[in-house]
C-alpha cells in the first residue's frame, strides 16, 4: 500500500491524522498518565530536518531528487505493511524480525529518531505493556517522518 502523501501538508494545518484514518491504520494503543510523564518531552512542532537527515538520503541517492522520492514512495509502501506485522507478532522471533525492518528502512532514508524507537523496540523484552508503549513512539515517530516527506518532497 502507497500511502497518500500528496496534499497533505499546508502552511496552515496538517492533516495527516485524516489520511491515516481514510486509508485505515489507526492506533489501537491508548497511553496512560504514566506513559506520558515517561515518554520523551512534548514533540510540539518536530523540525523537519531533526525527523528526515536530507543530507544523508541525498549521500544515499547521490543528489538525484527523483530518485529520493522513489526511495521515499519504496519505505512509504512497506512501513504499513511492517507496522502490521510489529502488531500482530505474538512471538519474540515476529517482533525481533518486524522492528529490525523497520529499524533499517528508516536508517536507509535518514529518519534517525524513527530508527531509533525501532533499534529500542529490536531490543526490548517479551512484555506486552513495553510492547504498546514502543508501538505509539513508533507509531509518533513514523507520523513525524511521514509529514516531513509530504512537505519536503509533496
């Protein structure tokens, strides 16, 4: 599945909750007052180069803009489909594999902080409330580099 990028960001408003809801991926993870006092400090407006390191996507593709976009359209198509598999793992081995996915497609296009909450998730144990917790960071992260590529790249 391609996600529906284009038109999404505007200088006024950002509608990207609108379009996870049209195409169907919405969080099932509700946190708790806990989870918000543990979780990293409010993101309020993520800059866009601190999500989406255009610099090393651009290494990566060696300055060619069309070709960074293919590369982007490529992670956008698979990271719905590698999300799913994260949720539905019921086994360590699932998990392990679903996050090392997601961990290397992110590291690929440069969206370290995405990365990042996939190498955390790679690592974690077989609990299912650190299991929610690493799917919403995922889940928050993955919505801060989806916004930088639809304003960047849209």
């Amino acid at each position: 599945m391609v996600w529906p990028l284009s038109n999404i960001c505007s200088s006024d408003s950002y509608t990207f909750v609108r379009t996870k809801q049209r195409i169907g991926w919405r969080s099932s993870v509700q946190t708790s007052e806990q989870d918000r006092i543990e979780a990293e400090p409010d993101r309020g407006e993520v800059s866009r180069a601190s999500v989406l390191d255009r610099e090393h996507l651009a290494r990566y593709t060696l300055g060619e803009r069309d070709l960074e976009r293919e590369v982007l359209d490529l992670f956008l198509g698979q990271v719905p489909e590698t999300m799913a598999e994260l949720k539905a793992a019921r086994d360590h081995k699932a998990w392990h594999q679903a996050a090392h996915t997601l961990k290397g497609s992110a590291r690929v296009i440069g969206a370290w902080q995405l990365a990042d909450a996939a190498a955390k998730a790679e690592r974690m144990d077989d609990d299912p409330a650190t299991r929610n917790e690493l799917i919403n960071r995922l889940e928050n992260a993955l919505d801060d580099v989806c916004r930088a590529v639809a304003c960047e790249y849209y």
